[in-house]
C-alpha cells in the first residue's frame, strides 16, 4: 500500500485506526476467544465481534465526529458497566438469584462499545434508515438481554441506551433552529406488523440462543428447559421463517406462528404449571425471595408466547397482506387532481386502465399504482401540489406498510427522489425524459437537418398531419390506426411492453390527442398519440405516447409528426412537449456499477425493443434530459422491486421468449456482419 495513502488515512481516521490495531492485537495475542461473555471459545463470534466494532467506529467518526466518537465509544460502556456492577453487588445483598448468577461473571464485551457507537451515529442518519437500525440494534440486545440474561447483556443494553441518549443530545443541539424558525414536528406511526415480526424474531432466535450460550439466566430462558434441543431448534427456526411471511404479508406466516404459539404455551404451561401441581411441588406459603421469583420467572416464560398469541389473533386482519384491485374507470377526483396539481410530464398515464389510485386522507393529493406480488409500483409523480408533495408521498408509503406493500416509487423525477432520498431511501436510475421547450423550437440550423428533410418531403409527397382524437375518427380511419397499432406489436419478438408505456387502448380517452400521417388519398400511414400535460389547472404542453408506423410510411415520417407537434403547441401558447421517458438510457447522474448494469441490460434488450436507438432518435430534436428515478426503501429490497417491475411491463414474458431474445441477437449480429465491406 501507499504509505502517503496509508498516513492520509490515518489522518482522517485516527479513532478507526487506533480501534483496528486494538483489534488486530487481540487476535494475535488469542485474547479474542474469550472477547464475548456469551459466546467463550467462539473465535468467529468474538471476530464477528470486533469487526462490528471497526466499522460502528468509522461510521460514528465520519458521522460524529472524532471526539464524540472516543467520548461516547469509551463512556457509554464504561457507564453500563459501572451501573450494571452496582446492580448486581445490591441484588447480591438482598439475594436475587440473577444478581447472584451474574456475580463474578465479566460484565464488558467489545460488542458493547459497537452497540453504543451504532446507536449514537443512527441519530445522523434519514428517519427511515435510523428506524431500521434501531429496530434490529434493539431486538439483537433485548433478545440477548431475555435468553442469556447475563450481566454482559445488561451491560450491553445499557451502553447501547446510553449510545442512544448521547446521539440524540448531539444531534439535537447541531440541528437546534434559530430562534425565529418554526419547529415542525414528525411523528412517527409504528406499524403493528413490525412490533409483531420483531418479537417473533426474537422469540425465534432467543430460543436458538440458549443452546449456544453457557448457563442462560435470561427470564425467557426456561423455553429451553421445556424441550429437547432437537426441538428447540426446530422451534427456534420456524419462528424465525414465520416473522418472515409475516412480514411479507403472508397468511401462511401467521398460520404457522399462531400454531407454533399454541404448542409452545401448552408445553410450557404443562412443564411448569399443571405438572409442578400435580406432583405438589408449587407451593403458595413459605417461599424465600429466591423461589418466588424462580415461579414468577416460570409464570412469565409461559405468558409470553401466549400473549404474543393474542395479539397476533387479535391483529390478524392488519397482517394479512391486502388485496389490490385496479380501478375499472379512473375516478374523477384523481383526474381534478391531475389537472389543479403538479404531477409532472408522465401524470396522465395514471389514468390508465390497469391502475388503482390512492387518495391522501385530507384530500391533499392521489397517486397512481398497481401492486405486482407484495410491491406497490406507482405511476411516477404523485398528484399534488408541489407543496405537499412530501406529505403525499410519506402518507402513500405509511399505507402500503399497512397493506404490507413494498412502496416503490417509479419512474419519478429529482423532486421526488430529492425527498425520498432525504428520508434514507435507495434511488435507481431507470431511465431518461427527453423534454422540448417548444417556445425556442424551430427548424433552422445544422442540428435539425433531419427534422427540415422530412418536412419538406412530406410537402412533396402530399403527406399531411392530421391533430385529431380516436372519439373523432370514422370507423375506417379508426380501424386503419387500430392495424397500425396491432401490427407493429405483433412484429415484436417478445411481448409488446406496458404499465407506463401504452398501446391502442390507451388512444380511446378523449383528453389524448393523436397527429396521423395522412396521405392525399386519406390513408393514415403513420400513428402518434399526445398525453396532456397541466399544471396548476392550466394545459403547459403535451407528452408523447404512442409511436408506430405503417408498412408503407414514409421514411422520417416520425420526425416529420414530433416536429408538426412542436410548432402546433407553439403556435397554441404551449411551453414544453416531452418525448416520454427512454428506458435503461444512460444516465448521467446514476453510479458506475448502476450505469453499467442498465448498459448491459439496454444491450441485451436493443434486438428486440431498440432502447439505444429510440435514444439517438431523440436527441435529433435538441430536448433536454431529466433523469427518470425508481425509488425504494432499501437497498436489499431491490431484487424484488426488480421482478414486480418485469411483471408489469412485460406480463406476458415467459421463458420461451428467451431464445427468441437470443436468436433476435444472432439476427443482428448477422446483419452486422453482412453490411461491412
């Protein structure tokens, strides 16, 4: 390595420094083996450990603050142990049995500055992400603290309380407002669905626990007693899978705990209550303060799962994931919405069939979605004033938590990436939206070349342009749009695609205009549709949907439409057309990896739907680009996120048209290789 490398990283990482070569002399000391109370003569737990510590360390440093960091790195543990010490030298003294179990036992673990670190620099992070943190920082250390019980547990959770405290009191006064700037208020709405996965999990994994951990003292540890290990860990296991489906919304999930539940409660209430009472061992009088809490301890081992047991009876219609139902018409009020709001360029493909619309409690604004699996997938911006677009959009992803819908926000412009992003959301490119501003366009210069050859052809040919409606066609010229439509998409090798990119049904609404092609003798030769665009109730401009050409039009015929359109929507007052979004086009603000993906698949797919090429098609007009995002809430849901987003644009694909995606590449490669010299 570079050593001016390595002496710059030294100076802006010191703290991580310091902690690495800490860790590294442990190892080679072997002190590491017994570096976790709960796990003695576990290396990888101890290395799991103290790499945790590491990287809880420069995320706190980069986030925090070198100071802080030390401060809170070494206090926050140094205070839980001093506390937890003084704990258990007072119950020793009054004889409480897990004081006494923990007595002489070590009450530091490194996991604990890690915990403390990691809930102090959750503080910096976006709402949603230091949710996320939390919840699995605290199930981790309360499961431990319920199944192991012992003092480094304790310890462990109270340095991850203080962390916690300390990152809030940071942050609070780093981010206090001036005197005269309005306090604004989040409040925060815990879903029942993740409280029940959460100690589902815990449950599940504490049960595993105490088969690894020496002596379990926690005062859920007796679920261990009540079983084989066999049986333990096939409980623990299922447990865990159930909080799964669970989470997904899944009926079979909260079937398969409920059962597990039930037999848990029986056999523990069998073990330690109706046996223990049979045999007249439970006695009422009597009892040292060491027995009494031994049968409370017992009392709450069988009470828990039984009241997680109620409550998931009791909340079962709010875990069931909802079902979705696309409107049959699109309601008027998401079209007043649509047309008083702001729901940019692509706002009318809502309206398509196929989608639902959610509208905001107060009426402040709707968004468009479809649901494919368990991921709600909407039709890009929200409709909705500017001003409350945040608003919307936190409201729209709270519902489809309640739903147990993944929220993914598609197709979305920088506003609502911008305010996602804020909240610790993932954002993907997934394309690119060529945008004119018709009240500079005109034909003149080098650059529209193409656009005048066209025009003027057209003019010689006699091929006019014809601004229309399907409503207003006769049933000839209606029937010609239809061919034209259906044959191109009978060409494609795979399925003609959908969700945001329409075909021949969505032509019959009456506010989508069409601009044929049409020849002297009246024979429509070439097809595009106009979606409307309006902004604060007023129409701005148009953006392209459709875009097919007959067997006979012709060549530049597209160019010769797009172009008539611009002048026509000059000529009406208009300020902008949008030539829709490109797929998979590059994308200048996307990172490297990303970048290259969407190249790979845009190169995979060219043969068949021409990504690449409807991109160089655009850029002959001089539009400007705006990046097209898809945002979601976290990174790992991406992969499914993925598969909704193929279902929906391509719902027909089945694994048959994989070779025809391949033979279509063969085709060009052949075409490649026949037209060089």
């Amino acid at each position: 390595m570079d050593p001016t490398a390595l002496v710059a990283a030294l100076r802006r990482h010191p703290v991580t420094t310091g902690v690495a070569v800490v860790a590294v002399l442990l190892a080679v000391t072997a002190r590491i083996a017994h570096a976790e109370p709960d796990f003695p003569h576990h290396p990888p737990v101890a290395w799991f450990a103290l790499a945790l510590v590491v990287a809880a360390t420069l995320l706190a440093e980069r986030t925090l603050g070198q100071l802080r960091t030390v401060l809170i790195g070494v206090g926050a543990p140094l205070v839980a142990v001093g506390v937890t010490s003084l704990a258990v030298t007072v119950g020793v003294a009054v004889g409480e049995a897990h004081a006494q179990a923990a007595s002489g036992e070590p009450l530091f673990a490194p996991s604990a500055v890690a915990t403390a670190l990691l809930a102090a620099a959750s503080a910096t992070m976006p709402p949603a992400r230091r949710r996320r943190v939390r919840a699995v920082l605290w199930t981790v250390v309360l499961t431990l603290v319920l199944f192991a019980g012992h003092g480094s547990d304790t310890a462990r959770a109270l340095a991850t309380l203080a962390g916690t405290a300390a990152g809030a009191l940071v942050v609070r006064r780093a981010s206090r407002p001036a005197p005269t700037a309005p306090r604004t208020d989040r409040t925060v709405v815990t879903e029942p669905r993740s409280v029940v996965v959460a100690t589902l999990v815990a449950l599940g994994a504490g049960t595993l626990v105490t088969l690894v951990v020496p002596d379990p003292d926690g005062v859920l540890s007796p679920f261990a007693d009540a079983m084989s290990n066999r049986a333990t860990v096939l409980v623990g296991v299922l447990l865990v899978g159930a909080a799964c489906l669970v989470r997904r919304g899944r009926r079979t999930g909260i079937v398969l705990a409920a059962g597990l539940l039930v037999t848990l409660s029986a056999v523990l209430a069998d073990v330690f209550l109706i046996e223990p009472l049979q045999d007249g061992f439970v006695q009422w009088q009597g009892l040292t303060t060491d027995q009494v809490e031994w049968q409370v301890t017992l009392l709450g081992a069988w009470a828990v799962p039984a009241a997680v047991l109620l409550a998931i009876v009791v909340l079962r219609g709010r875990l069931v994931r909802a079902r979705f139902t696309a409107s049959a018409t699109c309601p008027e009020t998401y079209l007043g919405m649509l047309r008083e709001g702001d729901a940019g360029s692509l706002g009318h493909m809502g309206t398509w069939q196929g989608n639902a619309t959610w509208t905001h409690p107060d009426g402040l604004g709707a968004v468009a979605y479809r649901v494919h699996g368990d991921v709600a997938l909407t039709v890009s911006d929200p409709a909705c004033a500017a001003a409350d677009r945040a608003e919307v959009v936190a409201a729209f992803a709270r519902a489809c938590e309640r739903n147990g819908w993944v929220p993914a926000f598609t197709s979305v412009h920088e506003p609502v990436r911008a305010i996602l992003a804020a909240e610790g959301w993932a954002s993907f490119p997934v394309g690119v939206e060529s945008v004119l501003d018709v009240t500079t366009f005109d034909l003149r210069g080098k650059k529209r070349q193409d656009l005048r050859t066209a025009s003027n052809r057209a003019d010689r040919e006699g091929l006019r342009d014809e601004w229309t409606t399907l409503a207003a066609l006769d049933a000839d010229r209606r029937a010609q749009v239809e061919a034209i439509c259906t044959r191109w998409a009978a060409d494609r090798r795979l399925p003609e695609m959908g969700f945001t990119l329409g075909g021949f049904h969505e032509l019959d609404d009456p506010d989508v205009r069409l601009l044929l092609a049409v020849t002297a003798e009246g024979r429509v030769t070439a097809v595009t549709s106009w979606l409307p665009i309006h902004e604060h109730g007023t129409l701005t401009g148009y953006t392209l949907d459709v875009m097919r050409r007959g067997e006979d039009g012709m060549p530049g015929v597209m160019e010769f439409l797009i172009a008539r359109t611009a002048l026509r929507a000059r000529e009406a007052g208009l300020t902008t057309i949008s030539l829709s979004g490109t797929p998979l086009a590059p994308h200048a603000d996307a990172g490297s990896w990303v970048a290259r993906g969407s190249a790979l698949v845009a190169r995979a797919l060219e043969p068949v739907y021409g990504f690449r090429s409807l991109q160089r098609f655009k850029e002959k007009f001089g539009a400007a680009h705006e990046p097209l995002w898809l945002v979601v809430p976290s990174a790992l849901q991406a992969p499914r996120v993925a598969r909704a987003l193929t279902t929906a644009y391509v719902p027909g694909l089945r694994p048959k048209h994989l070779w025809a995606l391949r033979q279509a590449h063969v085709g060009a490669g052949s075409s490649r290789v026949g037209a060089r010299p």
